[in-house]
C-alpha cells in the first residue's frame, strides 16, 4: 500500500513515469488541477490502507476498537481483491479480442494490468484478507477487548 501511495504522490507532484502504464490517457490528465487532487487523495487513501494494515499486526493496533477495526480491514480486503480482479478481468477480455484495443497492441496497459497491476492487487488484497482473518482469529488472551 505504502509503494502505491507513493506512485500517486509522485504523479501528484506531476511525474509521469509509469503513467501510459494504466492509461495512455493520463500523461495528458496529469496536470490538471482535478486529476491531481484525484491522485493526492487516492495516495491519502493508499497510505491509510497501509497504516491500516500495520495496525493488524502491531501491538499498539489493539487501542482501535476491535469491531471497527475488522469492519475496517474487511472492506479493504474486498475493495483491493475486486479492484485487481476489475483490471485483471477488463485486461484478459482486451486481450481476447472481446473489447477492442484503441492504439498498438505491444504492451498496452490492457498488458499491465491483465499481467502487472491486477495481480498484485489481488496478491495484496489476499494479504490483507490473511492479516485481517489472522487478527480476528487470535486467541482471546491476545486480542483486544475493545
């Protein structure tokens, strides 16, 4: 989360490396005012998300209510598995032909997020479901009260 957070600061401030990746589009959006407080928000959200995640697995998490936290952590979950199954979906039906592709088909961001961006937010959104059902299932002795 923390790395992803910083691929959205860093396009906030107005790099473009990495862009053509998720949309050719973007390198022309990136310095617009609107799409740059989009990227700063989605970096704020990225970076809870990973705070969020560290409050699972380290002691001092435990002064955040219990019920509140697993609400929490379970929608993360389900947003970041559906968020790389949306690319990873999107992307496989592009390069199956059944949506059409509209510029050259060398790696295309239909390439990146069917083999890179969707993956890896699947894997980590199989993570945090992992940190979150290992965080709700911890012995009595161990958890939080809250």
């Amino acid at each position: 989360m923390f790395v992803f957070a910083g691929m959205s600061f860093y396009w906030a401030l107005g790099g473009t490396v990495g862009l053509r990746t998720v949309s050719p589009d973007l390198q022309e959006l990136v310095h617009t005012p609107w799409f740059t407080t989009v990227f700063w928000l989605t970096g704020f959200l990225k970076l809870t998300g990973g705070l969020l995640a560290l409050v699972l697995v380290r002691p001092w998490g435990r002064r955040i209510p219990r019920r509140l936290l697993l609400i929490a952590a379970w929608g993360v979950s389900a947003l970041l598995v559906l968020h790389g199954l949306d690319f990873v979906i999107q992307g496989a039906l592009t390069e199956s032909g059944l949506i059409g592709l509209s510029g050259p088909t060398v790696w295309t961001p239909a390439h990146w997020q069917t083999f890179v961006w969707g993956p890896w937010w699947v894997l980590g959104g199989f993570l945090f479901c992992l940190a979150t059902w290992n965080y709700q299932h911890r012995s009595p002795a161990t958890r939080d009260t809250g």
